[in-house]
C-alpha cells in the first residue's frame, strides 16, 4: 500500500514574455458604470451598431447557409466571404481575387499570424512609433527587436531599414495611438523603398473610412498595385468590420499575394481552424446588403462633434499642461506633455480614482519609456460626457503634479 503524501502545490513554469506584458488592454475594453468615464478604449459608439439589420442578416445568413452556418468551414474563410472583401478591395486598375484574401478573427489575429510566419525570435520589425498596442501584445510571443520606421527619412537610409527588417508595420489612416495620417507621397516613398528592398508592408487600416476632413488618401495596396491579373505585390492589408459595424462580430481580413495568404492559413489553421462561420455568414450578408456603407454618413456626423467636443474640451482644460493636434479623422487624441516631469503610468491610477481612464504613453513603446504622452478617445462618449471626463483628467493631472515624486 502506498503512503498518502501531501499534494505538491501546482506551480506553472510560464513563459518568459509574459513578465514584460501588461494588464491595460482588460481596461481599454471594460464598459464602466457612470462612476467612470472609459476615454481609454478604441471603441465605436454602441448606440450606432445597425442591430435591426444584423438581425436581419442573420436570417438570411441561416436560411442561406444552413449547416454551413455552424459547421467547422475553410481555415481560410468562407468563400462568399473571401469574394465580398476581394470585390470590395478591387478597383479599374487591379482585379483582387478569393485568393488573395484570408478572413480571420478580428485583424488583431492577422497581425498574430504574421508574427508567427515571418519573426524567429530577436527578429526585426520595423514599426511606426508610437506603435499600437495590440500590435506589440501580438508579437510579444515572438520577442521581437523593434526599429523606428522613419518616414521622412531619405531614400537610401529607408530601404536598408527595410532590408534589415522581416517586415514593417504601419498604420497611415489616423493611426493607433496618434490619429496622424500619413501624406501620400511619404506612402510612396515607403512603398518605392519596400519595392526596392523585396520587404514586406504590413498596412493596418480599421480607420479608413473614418475621415473627418479632406478626402481619402490612396492605401499602399492601392499604390502598389500594378494591373498584373494576380496581385504580387509587397502590401498585406488589414481590414476589420469592428469600426463599421461591430467589434463583436470578430471579423477581419488580411489581403496579400497568394502564397503570404497559404502561408497565413497554416499558422489560422493551429490557432483557430478557421473563424466562426456564423460570424462569417452574417458578414456576407451584411456587406451585400452594404449596411457598413448605409450607416457610415450618421458615423462620420456623430464621431465629427465629438471630435470636435474633445479638442475644444482638451483646449480648454490640458492646454496649459500639453500639446496636441486635433486629428482628421479616426478614433484618437494624443497629447504630450509639456512637462517632462508628468508622467502618465503614475497619472493613470490618480485618474481612475478621479472617474476617469486614458490610455498612457508607454503600452505603445516596445521599451515602455514613453510616459509623458497619453492617449483619449472621442467615439465612445457622447459630448458631455467627453467634456466631464477631461475636467476629470485636469484635476488629476494638478494632483500628480503635486504629488511628492
Ligand atoms: N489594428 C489597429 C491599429 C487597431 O486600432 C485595432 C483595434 N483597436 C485593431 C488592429 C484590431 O481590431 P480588430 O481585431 O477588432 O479587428
């Protein structure tokens, strides 16, 4: 008979990169009660999430796809899907193809995937700064060495940047976290060096169609299209139906040359086995219908005054203490302090207590040193809202300031 021994208590041997993440995306996604106000998260307006059509899509979605709908499908999306975001993608110049498109789970799984075909550990990633978050989280895994992509760099500089990267990730359309839009010749000159070099783009656009002021600027994958009868060129497009219709939904894409598609399948093929086909079938019906299309006029109006709500309230209270540039479009105001002396990570718990959370500087610097810069959003919020989460913020921002260091 064996002796009863006591139980070694489980103690999980866990990996490495998890001591250098953080807990602030949780945050960024939490709904708050009226005690907080949320100016942290990328998050759309709910009231404006087309439910009567989704309910209706899914209808059809159900009668049109039946098993289909709830059936293990294609790790690279169902077909209908694939031939939707090709034909959206597709312009006089350049014919896109199902083959050139992988539906995943949300775009963040897309920037996963990239990590795991194209970085070995150490590798280089030559990334916008600052970058966003969910990027850095995607790759912490592959512990990755981070570059500064440089736009205004010059020509020979730009292309050894990129050959001595595995790829670069940008983000021109009013980017995560700074709102910044990127000029069409700066993409042109990245695009030519890319070209020049046999590099990769990584191009994330969930902002595209969020342009408050002037008019849309040309994507990379539209500028390096050639007209060629299948696309080969060096831009993988992110897309996502979470700014237009719902993040909920869960649904991305990545558009590329076929073989980065075979390649991005095997690495969905051990995450997932594919993305949910119900999600899949209500999207097919939603983009037929063009319910995105249909809802964007009341988005553009909405996120316009409150855009403008947050800058004037911005102005008004933090004008002393930072600087910043009212965005054109997107979801985001960024502000930097004048002070070197504020500091963000220790003004964001002074802040939560105060009702009010933001994003801070650092979660979008791969050495975290960025701590006097902050980020708020202006679509989840209505304008009063906005203007009582600043005033918030103010006052907490006098009381670190205060604080002994
Ligand atoms: N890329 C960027 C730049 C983003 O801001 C976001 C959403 N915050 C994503 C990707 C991920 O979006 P989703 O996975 O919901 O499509």
């Amino acid at each position: 008979m064996s002796t009863p021994t006591e139980p070694v208590k489980t103690q999980p041997r866990y990996a490495r990169w998890l001591a250098t993440t953080n807990v602030v995306t949780r945050h960024i996604v939490a709904t708050y009660g009226p005690d907080c106000i949320n100016l942290s998260g990328g998050l759309p307006a709910p009231e404006i999430y087309p439910l009567a059509a989704i309910e209706a899509a899914t209808q059809r979605a159900l009668a049109r796809f039946k098993h289909r709908a709830v059936s293990y499908g294609p790790v690279e999306g169902m077909k209908e899907l694939r031939m939707a975001i090709a034909a959206r993608a597709s312009t006089p110049r350049q014919r896109f193809g199902a083959e050139n498109v992988l539906i995943t789970t949300g775009s963040l799984q897309a920037l996963d995937l990239l990590g795991k075909i194209l970085v070995e550990p150490g590798e280089t990633i030559l990334a916008q700064f600052p970058t966003y978050l969910g990027a850095l989280d995607a790759w912490r895994p592959r512990t990755p060495t981070y570059r500064r992509l440089d736009w205004a760099a010059d020509p020979m500089s730009l292309g050894q940047a990129v050959s001595g990267a595995q790829f670069v990730y940008c983000v021109p359309n009013f980017s995560n976290p700074t709102g910044a839009l990127i000029a069409t010749e700066s993409r042109q000159r990245l695009l030519a060096a890319a070209q020049r070099a046999g590099g990769v783009l990584v191009e994330d656009d969930p902002y595209g169609a969020l342009f408050y002021d002037g008019v849309a600027l040309p994507s990379l994958l539209d500028l390096s299209s050639d007209g060629s009868e299948i696309y080969r060129g060096p831009v993988v497009h992110l897309g996502t139906l979470s700014k237009s219709i719902g993040p909920g939904l869960r649904i991305g894409w990545a558009i590329a040359e076929p073989k980065m598609i075979e390649m991005l399948s095997l690495a969905k093929q051990g995450a997932d086995i594919g993305t949910g086909t119900f999600a899949q079938g209500v999207a097919v019906e939603l983009l037929d219908a063009g319910i995105d299309r249909a809802v964007l006029p009341d988005m553009l109006a909405l996120y316009t005054r409150r855009r403008d709500a947050l800058v004037a309230a911005a102005g008004e209270h933090l004008g002393l203490r930072f600087d910043f540039t009212a965005p054109v479009g997107g979801m985001f105001l960024w502000l930097t302090a004048k002070d070197p002396a504020l500091d963000t990570d220790a003004l964001w718990p002074i802040a939560f207590a105060a009702g009010v959370s933001f994003c801070p500087g650092s979660v979008f610097d791969p050495t975290a040193r960025l701590k006097n810069a902050m980020r708020l959003n202006f679509t989840l919020n209505d304008e009063a809202q906005l203007v009582e989460g600043v005033r918030r913020l103010a006052r907490a921002v006098e009381r670190h300031l205060q604080a002994p260091a």
